[in-house]
C-alpha cells in the first residue's frame, strides 16, 4: 500500500503536490482574504453612504474606522426625499417581478414540455430555442425599438418587461428542461397510473422536484432584471425609470451629487445581493443539476 502510495505521488504534478500541501488552514485563510478583497467596494459604498458629502471629498472611507463620529443616516433621509429615486425603485420592482414571474412560469412549462411530451418537431423546436442563446441583445435593440413604436409599446413598463421575457426565455427553457429530463420515468408512469394528467403530474411532481432549478432561474433572471441600465436606458418610460437609469441620470444631471447617489447605489445593490443570499443553495444545486443531464 506504502508502495502504490509513493507512485500516485510521484506521478502528480507540481502544482498537484504543492495544492495538495497548502489545503486546510493556509488554503482557508487565502480564500478569507479573498473573500474580503471582494466584499471591499460594497463595504466602501456602504460607509460612503452614511458620511457627509463633506467628509467624502476630504478623506476615504476608510478614515470612518478611526473616527466613527463621521456616521450620520442624513443621506438616507434626504434619499427618501428625492422622489426621482424613491419612484425609480417603485419602476423597478414594477419591471423585475413581473419579467421573472413570467420567465419562471413560461419557462417551467415550455421546459416540462420538451423534456416530457411528444409533440411534432419537438427536437427541432428545441435546437431553435438553444440557438437564440447566443443571440446578443444588442443585435435586437434597433428592430425591437422600431417594432414598439409600431405597436405603441415603446417607453413603457410593458415594453421593457416583454423584451427581458423574450431574452429569458431561452436561457430557462434550456435550463428547465435538462433539469426536468433527470427525473426517473418511473415516477411519472406511476403517476399517470394513478390518473394523474398533465396539468396535475406538472403542478404535483415536477414542480416540486424542480424547485432547485426553479430557484436558480429566478435569482439569474431576477438579477439581470434588476441590474440591467442598456435595455431600459432605451425602452423603459423616461419620466419613470429604473433605479439604474435615475442614478446615471443623477450623475449626468447634478455631477458630484454623492449624498444621493451613495445610498441609492447602496440600496440598489443590497435587495440583489439579499435575494441571492437567501437562495444561494438552491441556486448552486439547480444549476449543477440543470448542467449535466
């Protein structure tokens, strides 16, 4: 056994052998500082967030650990005030929710049916949707635009939120649709056995079982929704827009307006940023799942 051992060892490479020796303690601390290193911009905005504009142009926010005096929630309160902000986050939930419901639900159907009913052409239809993965949204901006002017869409809530369902959609179907391929034929015989029909097997069986990749379409949609400025920049309404585009409009409009735009940036960050903690699990599971059938 001695011996076998000493020959994988001799045979593993370098940069083998030295991971092999650095794993535990080292290795845990070196992904700490990392993970540190990441956290420091959303650290700095935050204590930006609760400085004066004042102590912002003298110093960094790092001073705000030797002096914590500089805390003050006034920016907050004056954020609350601005009701450009305090609309463009009410825009934004209006877009977001109602573009990831709709992907979810859409999505979870399209993907039990290509994954578990015969349907002619299914095979074909679906080799259509996995290629409109790799169609980029900029190729779309101008047709898209010229199309909602046609139909009266254009710089609307419900314009913005067809064109992030029609971008989507693709991205679920195929996610869904591995994930729902995985389930054991087995379990959906017997429930046809028991008289089960579609609607009852998809909302009983399938939905259940694919609540992790269910989760994980949410959170990726959920986040490109939220933080996307390029598709609303364009679409959405411009006397209501979206949190992203009434902080750019904040920049462009009032230059160093920083006592709105720190906490704004902040507020904007963290409802994503919570969301996807919350559900961290069920994302990493689904989309493990989702990837290898």
């Amino acid at each position: 056994m001695t011996t076998v051992e000493g020959i994988v060892k001799a045979r593993q490479s370098l940069p083998a052998r030295i991971a092999s020796r650095a794993g535990g303690g080292v290795l845990r601390v070196f992904l700490i500082l990392v993970g540190l290193f990441w956290l420091m911009p959303t650290v700095g905005l935050l204590l930006s967030s609760v400085r004066s504009p004042a102590d912002i142009a003298s110093t960094g926010w790092w001073k705000t650990f030797a002096d914590p005096s500089q805390l003050t929630f006034h920016n907050y309160a004056n954020l609350l005030d601005n009701s450009t902000i305090t609309n463009s986050l009410l825009s934004t939930v209006a877009i977001t929710v109602p573009a990831t419901v709709l992907v979810v639900v859409i999505g979870s159907l399209a993907g039990y049916a290509f994954a578990w009913m015969d349907f002619p052409g299914r095979d074909w239809w679906f080799m259509v949707v996995v290629s409109l993965l790799v169609v980029p949204v900029q190729v779309a901006l101008v047709p898209v635009a010229k199309l909602f002017g046609q139909i009266g869409i254009f710089e609307t809530t419900i314009g913005v939120i067809i064109f992030h369902v029609a971008f989507g959609l693709p991205f679920a179907i195929f996610l869904l649709r591995n994930f729902f391929a995985e389930i054991p034929r087995e379990l959906l015989e017997a429930a046809r056995l028991d008289g089960a029909g579609e609607i009852r097997l998809f909302t009983r069986v399938v939905m259940p079982l694919g609540g992790p990749a269910i989760a994980s379409l949410g959170i990726f949609q959920f986040l490109w929704v939220w933080n996307d400025m390029l598709v609303a920049l364009i679409f959405a309404d411009s006397k209501h827009p979206p949190i992203t585009v009434a902080l750019q409009q904040q920049v462009r409009q009032f230059g160093n307006n920083i006592d709105v735009l720190a906490p704004g940036a902040f507020v904007s960050m963290v409802i994503p940023l919570a969301v996807f903690f919350a559900f961290q699990r069920q994302f990493v599971s689904g989309v493990m799942a989702g990837a290898v059938k």
